[in-house]
C-alpha cells in the first residue's frame, strides 16, 4: 500500500520527459530551418514590394 502514491508521481516524471523530447525536437528543427524560413519570409517581402529596413 505504500507504492501507491508514487504512481502519480512516476505519471507525472513520464509526462515530463515526453515535453522535453518534444521541446528538443522542436528546437532542433528550428536550427536547421531556420535560416530557410527566413529566407521564404524575405522573398515574400520582396515580392510584395515591401522593405526590410523595417521602417
């Protein structure tokens, strides 16, 4: 009856590590896209005449 409540605390360690492999995928494929994204921003910005001194 003592190991009882730790099985919440075991859920909750499980939950924890999934958001952390999640979060270090997600940053993972923002480095390597990252500058990509920029660029297909830029060129949107072109193409609608726009500038990008931001002003």
């Amino acid at each position: 009856m003592l190991f009882l409540n730790q099985e919440s605390g075991q859920g909750l360690v499980e939950y924890a590590l999934v958001l952390v492999l999640v979060a270090i995928v997600v940053i993972a494929i923002l480095t390597l896209l990252g500058p990509q994204i920029g660029q297909v921003f830029s060129n949107v910005i072109n193409g609608l005449g726009g500038n990008q001194s931001g002003a």
